[in-house]
C-alpha cells in the first residue's frame, strides 16, 4: 500500500530550501519510490511549492517535476485537507505567522530553526501545536552529519570515559561582496531581517550540545560585528546591523564545559569549516562534517614544553580515522524520513517544536550574556 503525503512547502526557493530540502530529501525521497516501512508499505511525499517568486516557483516545479507544481497563494493552500504537512524554510522573520497559520489550519508542521525571532514566539507555536493535536517537527540536521554520527558512537561505546571538554569551531570568510561575491544572503547581517551568527548558529549548537554531551544550563558569550559594510546583491553597500561573530562557553549537566567559537570572518585553518574536539579521561576525538579521528589514552604522546628546540612531535600523524561501518545518506533526508514515519505511523521523533524553542532560548540568552557581560543560567523550558 502506498501512502500519499501531501506537503506544502514553502521557502524553497532559496539555497537551503532548493538543495537541501528539496532536492536532496523530498526528490530524493521520491526518486526512491517512496519512504519504505516495515511491513512494506511505503510513504509517497506529494509537494506543492509555496513562495513569493512566481519565476522561481515554476522553475523548480518542471525542473524537478513536481506534478501539482505551485502557488504563490498560502492561505489556498492551507485550505486544501489533501494537503497534511506544512513545511517552512522561509526567513525567520517570516516564520511564525505562516506556521501559526498552518496550525490553525489543522497542518502537521515541519519546519527550520529558529522557529521564531524569540522565544516567546518559539513557545507560542509550541504551545499552539500542542493545543491543537498536531504533530511537529523542527530540523535538527547536524545530528545525522556522518562525522557527528560517528562521534556518537565513541560516546555511545564509552570511548572518552568522563567527558570533560568540548570544543568547537565553526566558520569560514564570507566575502564581503566587493570584489568577489558573498556567499551568503545579505539579510544574514542585518538584525532588522532576522539576522545575526547568535540567531542562525546557537539554534544549532544547542541541539547538538544537548543530544550529543547534556543539557546547556548556563552561557557566556561574547557576540560582535567584525566586518561593518557589506556589498548586497545588487552591488549597494549597506551596514551591518547583525553580529557576525560570537565567542561562547557553556556549561553542561554533569560539569561538562563547552567553548564554542562561530565566525563569518576567519580564514580556515582546520580540517573542516566545523571540528568538534571531545576530552575524556579514557580517550578524544576530533569529528568533522564527514569525518572523525580519535586518539586513545594508551596512544597520547608526552610533550613537554620547550621552545628552544624543534618540535618532536607531528600532532596531527597520531590521530586514527573512525572508520564508516555504513552508508551515510544526507542528513536532511534522514530527518525528512524520520517526520514522514512519524506522522503515517507515529514513529517517535523528538524534535519537536518545544526542542526547536530550546534554540531559541539559548540564542536569546546569548546575547543577553554579550549585552550584560556576564554568566547566565538556561532555565528548563516547558510548556
């Protein structure tokens, strides 16, 4: 028996949404013939794309035969009860009215983080989902990168023993797009637009602090604006509003700490554009996007400090590669998989809107921490 899903998505239009979610999970999903269960029924998405673009609207529908093809007209949509799921991947700014919506229109709701621009927004949607009996989701996709899948794994085997430390670096130079184009959009850096590195990446390192190592109960961080002026799209200069960087400790359940730098204006010096290294008494490691390296207590070697003489030693030989074990599939697509399940045959999934006010919250207390230089505790969130 094939289950027809009928999905409203709308944001596709713009890099995350194209590649991610909708080429590399829902094409996918149904170049695959479907999403398969265990008593070989399959789940079958049907979207309809939703956005503001006719343009690009219509070119993504034929390009990617999307058969109902789109509509620049959400509350039609919303009207449909073919039509179950609601997706977002719109700007943050966005968001929560659209959801809001969704949810009041009887929709299951998928969607990415930050699922608001605050977090009495973020737990308003929660709170509303509950209240209406809808299920929920909100993209948690970095846990299903095969580098923190394997990471998990040394946690799960007992590799690190105690975990003490972790520490993490993200980022890369975004052009400035003077004289070579930026990367990223330009509403990334300013605050007015949903903006900010705090905003876009502490949703992020939340969930992956709290299902990989514990619950985030205090912060400190540091958030600032490297870079003042920007180039936009259409070669304006413009100021920026929005930090793009921010430099943070936080403390875990269990004493663990945590110390996360996230920059858009640092030149790669790593294996990756994120690393995360994990301390323990037993062993460390060191995971990528992809990859992850280890090094064992019984292996570490015994530098000693001493300037006046060439270094010895050539750290990074005395690591050793995690090795695959399995075929890792895009991380998007794994979640999206996960969602369908949930919501055709009530598999668990824990990411609900709730967690997604988690990230919120951190993002909030963030900045609040770089605004009043000081600690700040993360209180439990519950609805």
């Amino acid at each position: 028996m094939q289950h027809n899903i009928g999905i409203i998505m709308n944001g596709v239009t713009g890099r995350m949404g194209t590649n991610q979610h909708l080429i590399r999970s829902i094409v996918a999903i149904r170049e695959q013939g479907g999403v398969q269960l265990p008593n070989g029924d399959t789940i079958m998405p049907d979207p309809i794309l939703v956005g503001r673009n006719e343009e690009k609207l219509k070119a993504l529908a034929e390009k990617y035969a999307i058969n109902r093809c789109w509509s620049t007209d959400l509350d039609a949509c919303l009207a449909n009860k073919e039509d179950t799921i609601y997706f977002d991947a719109q700007t943050t700014v966005r968001r929560a009215d659209s959801i809001k919506k969704a949810i009041a229109a009887g929709k299951h709701i998928y969607c990415e983080k930050p699922t608001a621009t605050s977090l009495e927004g973020s737990l308003e949607l929660a709170k509303l989902a509950k209240e209406a009996g809808v299920k929920n989701g909100v993209v948690q996709d970095k846990l299903f990168l095969p580098g923190l899948l394997k990471l998990k794994r040394l946690i799960d085997s007992g590799f690190f023993g105690k975990i003490l430390s972790v520490r993490m670096e993200f980022g890369y130079w975004v052009f400035e797009g003077d004289w070579q184009e930026a990367q990223r959009p330009s509403w990334n850096y300013r605050k007015e637009d949903g903006g900010g590195m705090v905003v876009d990446m502490f949703a992020h390192w939340r969930y992956v602090l709290d299902n990989l190592f514990g619950n985030v109960t205090a912060v400190s961080a540091y958030a600032t604006t490297h870079i003042p002026k920007r180039i936009d799209e259409e070669g304006k200069e413009y100021e920026c509003t929005a930090d793009d960087a921010a430099y943070a400790t936080f403390e875990l359940e269990g004493g663990i700490i945590a110390q996360v730098n996230s920059s858009w204006a640092v030149r790669v010096n790593r294996d990756d554009l994120l690393t995360i290294q994990v301390d323990g008494t037993e062993g460390s490691a060191v995971a990528g996007l992809r990859d992850c390296k280890t090094q064992h207590r019984a292996n570490t070697p015994k530098p000693v400090w001493n300037p006046d003489i060439e270094n010895p030693f050539h750290f990074t030989e005395q690591w050793v590669e995690v090795p695959d074990n399995q075929e890792f599939e895009n991380a998007f697509k794994i979640q999206w998989e996960q969602f369908l399940k949930h919501v055709v045959v009530d598999e668990v999934f824990p990411w609900d809107l709730l967690e997604g006010a988690k990230g919120t919250q951190l993002s909030d207390l963030g900045l609040k921490s770089s605004e009043e230089r000081r600690w700040i505790e993360v209180p439990e969130l519950t609805i």
